[in-house]
C-alpha cells in the first residue's frame, strides 16, 4: 500500500493476493482494504484497496467466491460498476466465470469496469487453439460488451503488446497479455 500511495493511487484491484484465512490488514497506508478468501496460499485471491475523498465514495463491496470482488463507484450523480477478478490458469471446472457472471448479473443499469488477469490474450490465439475455458472467457467478456482499454495507452518501449513474458527451456518465449482494464462503451 505504500507503493500506491506513492504513485498518488486512489482506487486499484490487486490479484494473486493469496490470503487464506479471512485475515489481513483493512486499512494500511490510508487505504481501506476489502479481500476475498483464497482458495490456497499458492494461487489466487483479490483485493480492492482505495482511499476515501470528498468526490467519490465507493459502496455495496461484495466478495464473489475466492478470485471475484464487486463495487460500486459513487461520484455526484455519476456510477459505476467495478468488479475485480483473477482466472487462474489452471482452472478447468469454470467455477470463477460462473462468480464472475454472477457479479455482472446483478440487476443494473450502471456501467461496468472489469479490472484483472484473466489469464487469456485476446488478440493471440494459442498455437493449439484456446482451450474451453478461454473461449468461454472470451464469450463473456464479448457477451458484456466490453472494451480493452490498453489500445488507449502507450506502452513502454519493447514491450509492445504484452504484459507478461516466459522463457522456455527450448528457447521459446512465451508472451501473453493477462491484465486487461475492460470497460462497457
């Protein structure tokens, strides 16, 4: 939290948290902290930390299963939907898309931020295809309406697209994009 707060964040989704037991800290660095419950201490668990202001409040956090968080950002007459979310790579069953959908299907007019790693590049298919639950992530993400903002942003100079890079001990570097800010129009 003393990273966010020295880069003047307000308001962030933290993913890869891996609180297991229901305890952690609820305020730190001048955050208030909401976080879901992790499955295990090795993979998954979100967090939303954010500071209160005078031109913005948020309301009505929910935690959906161990990898989906929800909020509503509050500002004048204006809101949002928020919801955070971690998909881990493993995941076959479609237990976190089946929170995930649930969090979006909540009765609402608002309009919906989804901030996360879905651990699926959008705009590179596998060399083996996707595998179902990537194509069920890419249905809802497509069946929501939503956007990628990270078309809108320049990236650093070599990174070009991707936002993660592994090397294979056959040379291969694998590179994907898993952290996406996606946002209805």
């Amino acid at each position: 939290m003393r990273t966010m707060r020295m880069m003047h964040l307000d308001l962030g989704i933290l993913t890869e948290t891996k609180l297991v037991e229901g305890f952690h800290t609820t305020k730190c660095e001048g955050y208030d902290i909401v976080a879901t419950k992790a499955r295990n201490r090795h993979q998954g668990g979100v967090l939303l930390f954010y500071k209160t202001s005078k031109h913005w409040h948020v309301e009505g956090t929910k935690t959906y299963g161990p990898n989906v968080i929800r909020t509503e950002l509050v500002s004048g007459s204006k809101r949002w939907i928020i919801i955070g979310a971690y998909i881990p790579p493993s995941e076959t069953d479609g237990t976190t898309l089946g929170w995930l959908q649930k969090a979006t299907t909540v009765a609402t007019t608002l309009p919906l931020i989804l901030l996360g790693d879905l651990n699926v590049n959008f705009y590179q298919t596998p060399a083996g295809g996707f595998n179902e639950r990537q194509e069920e992530t890419l249905a809802l993400v497509a069946s929501l309406g939503l956007t990628d903002l990270s078309r809108h942003f320049t990236q650093r100079i070599g990174w070009k697209d991707w936002t993660w890079f592994s090397k294979r001990p056959d040379g291969h570097r694998d590179r994907s994009v898993c952290d996406y800010i996606l946002v209805q129009e």
